[in-house]
C-alpha cells in the first residue's frame, strides 16, 4: 500500500515534516460498493547518528451504513538511511491484522512483512524495490518483493500518479495505484485502485489531508499512546490517539475539531500469543472557542461517541453530548502551565446530564525531563468514570511520556462492579 505502508515518493518534500519529528495523512471517502472509508496514519521520526528510527500506527477502515465492516490494523518500526539526498535505505518490519467491526469474523488474518528496500528520490519522479518475506501469521506467505512509484506533475504540476506492486511468493500480485490532484499544499483530491491481502478488488475516492510543518498548517496537535495492564482479566494493552485541527484561529477565538481512538487488545491465549482488538471506540468533537482572559478559556462543545465491537456481531453504542467548558489553556496535552484544568457540563442525549472534569500539575523540571499527574473524570446519573496517572516527559520536537496509571468505572446504578485496571506504557505527543 504505497501511501503508507512503502511510503517512497515526494521523500525530498517529506524531509522537512520528518525532521519537524511527526507526520498526520489522513484519507476518507467511499469506495466502490458504497461504503465509508477512513485511513488515518501516525508516524513519529527520531533522527539518530547513524539513520531515521520511525514508528507507524494505521487503520483502514471500511464501513457500511449499519457500521459493519474490514478494519485493517498496521503497526509498523524500521530504519532509514539518506545518502547523497537522493538515495535512501530502509529496512522495516510492518505487522498486519484485519478484523471485522458489528459482525462475526470467521478467521483473523495476520502477517508479518520484513523488507529491506532501496529508494531513489528525484524532482518529480522516485522509484524504490524492496525485498523480504513474512514471519509468524497466516500460513502460506513466505517471500515479499515490492516495487513502488511516483510521478508528481503528471502533465499538470497538480496531479500526481502513484503505484506499488507486491509480488507474494513470485505467484501473486497485490497492488495499489491511483491518481491524485492538490487542492492545496495540505490537501489532495483522491482515486486508487486496490487490491489487498485477501480482499476484493476495490476503488476509493475521497479527500487527504498531509501534515506540513509550517505555521498556516491547520493541524494543531497529535498524539499516540500504547499501555500494557497485565493484571487485567479481558485486555492485556491500550492503543488509543487523537489529532485535533484549527481552523478560523485569531488571537480571541478558534474552531477545534478533533478525532480520539482508543482499540483495547484481548489477552488472547498469551501476551505475545495474539494482539486483536475488542473493540473500537471513536470521539469526534468539535468546539468553538473564545479567550475570555490572559488564563481563561470558555467553549462549546459537542462529541459524538461512537463504541463499536470487533468480530462479534453484536449492537454498537453511540452517544451525543453538547454543553459548555472553560480551560486555563488551549489545549490540555501541552504542558505550558505548572496546573492545568479544563471542566464541561452539558447534556448527553442517551445518558442525561454529564460533567467532565480534567486536572494536570507539573511538581518538578529540569532541562531533561518533567514530572507530572494528571486525572481525567467524566460522570453523569449512572457512572463515574476515572483516569489517574503519573508521567514523565521528554524531549522537545516530539514528547515522549512515559506512564504509570490506573483507571476504573464507578457504576452508579445496579450495574455489576468492574475491578480497575492497571496501566503502563508509553505515549507519544507533537503539538504544531
């Protein structure tokens, strides 16, 4: 999947973003049987002395109108090499699951693609061959040759042509190819044909958005963060993230739009046996907000919540809340202040009248590292629900924070008591 599993062309564009350490492209639009789809990637850079440490995290999304539908999970680590500006080396590992969102899967394909590549980055042309094979997962994949290019100006500086071919086995070809046209430095209009691992024939058209690192970039802020809980009876880990968006900024009022995500992963039969997910729950909130004072913040704001079950065809739950929230900054994940808070009341139309409250203190620094708590609570007539956790904060271009937490669900009403759970792990946050 060449726009983001092999990511070769426009490599001398992408450098800048890249070294500004994060990078959000995210594609949605309907595919030829007439489904949604959305296709976010993360990835965060940490330039080293001897080549480019990169992480991915993705999920291709197709959905009908009853929300049933393929979800294709990638995580992908790797090395990158530059030479001479044009020439670059990669070898990466890149982990595939797909799983079913509101009905039952009847098997769980998994692979495991380990490529070295080589790639060649000019003006308006790049081409990159990559070779390897699988490890772990379905059976009957063994060896990997991929092939990837891009034409940008294909006869109007606007549209762009690219392809990737995988070839399996030296018997079966995979592929992704498609046209692009840019709207603008951040957005592209989309075509591409498609066929996946064990999965049909499809076309997609839609829009994509690509992080750029200068200052007219709508893209405010993005965050990823991977836990373990190993004395949890269901889910051995969290993979949750957001990326928020600004739009119509001035110094006295903004439009916020953001998207969270959140996958709990099942301890399956061991906890390196299986990582599938239970579940995946979405928050899409948008927030008009107005500065009221040199500390003050005052908003409304609306989120859709949306909990969809995995491979179980079992009824999604979804919810809209709307109401009124002041913050002493802007956006909560920054740590510009040694005490932090944002609090909202309104109006959940399924569950009834909710608070939510956010509260972060910063008790020691220094020029390497941060301390700091944070607790994040949200409650209305039937649950209270509690988020705790201690962290600390490195590096600059792109935070690293790591995590120690507990979090549980205090149920109000008859509801049976769920034990809480303890978390660890590590997250990842860009602000641009």
């Amino acid at each position: 999947m060449f726009f983001s599993l092999l990511p070769v062309g426009a490599l001398a564009e992408e450098e800048p973003d890249r070294k500004n350490g994060a990078s959000l492209v995210m594609e949605y639009g309907l595919d030829s049987l007439e489904r949604r789809y959305y296709h976010p990637v993360f990835r965060f850079d940490f330039p080293c002395k001897w080549g480019n440490l990169f992480s991915e995290v993705q999920y291709h999304s197709r959905i009908n109108g009853k929300l049933q539908g393929a979800i294709d999970y990638w995580v992908n680590v790797g090395v990158q090499k530059t030479i001479l500006d044009k020439w670059t080396f990669e070898l990466r590992l890149n982990h595939f699951c797909r799983h079913e969102t509101v009905r039952d899967a009847s098997y769980i394909w998994n692979l495991n693609e380990v490529l070295g590549r080589v790639g060649l980055a000019g003006r308006n042309f790049d081409l990159a061959l990559g070779v390897g094979g699988f490890t772990g997962g379905s059976e009957g994949y063994r060896q990997l040759a991929v092939m990837s290019v891009e034409w940008r100006g294909f006869f109007i500086p606007e549209l762009a042509l690219a392809a990737e071919l995988k070839w399996v086995n030296f018997t079966r070809l995979f592929h992704e190819w498609g046209l692009s046209f840019s709207l603008n430095k951040n957005i592209d209009l989309f075509f591409k044909n498609v066929r996946h691992y064990e999965f049909p024939n499809a076309s997609y058209l839609g829009l994509r958005y690509k992080s750029a690192p200068d200052r007219e970039a709508v893209l405010d802020s993005m965050k990823v963060r991977v836990g373990a809980s190993p004395f949890d009876d269901v889910f051995k880990l969290e993979v949750a993230g957001n990326f928020k968006f600004e739009f119509f900024s001035n110094p006295s009022r903004r439009v916020v739009a953001g998207v969270d995500f959140e996958s709990p992963i099942l301890n399956g039969d061991g906890f390196f046996a299986q990582f599938w997910p239970g579940k995946m729950i979405y928050d899409i909130s948008l927030d008009y907000e107005k500065k009221m004072g040199p500390r003050l913040f005052a908003a409304w704001t609306s989120h859709y919540r949306l909990d969809l079950p995995v491979d179980d065809d079992l009824p999604f739950a979804a919810s809209l809340f709307t109401g009124l929230a002041l913050r002493n900054q802007p956006n909560f994940d920054e740590l510009a202040q040694t005490i932090r808070y944002e609090v909202a009341a309104g109006y959940d139309f399924k569950r009834g009248l909710e608070g939510c409250v956010k509260l972060g203190v910063l008790f020691c620094q220094n020029d390497f590292m941060k301390l700091l708590a944070e607790v994040q609570s949200r409650a209305d007539v039937k649950r209270i629900k509690v988020d705790f956790r201690f962290l600390a904060n490195f590096g600059r271009v792109v935070q690293l924070r790591p995590y120690i937490g507990w979090k549980k669900d205090f149920f109000l009403d008859d509801a049976p008591a769920i034990p809480g759970k303890l978390l660890f792990g590590l997250g990842f946050f860009k602000k641009f």
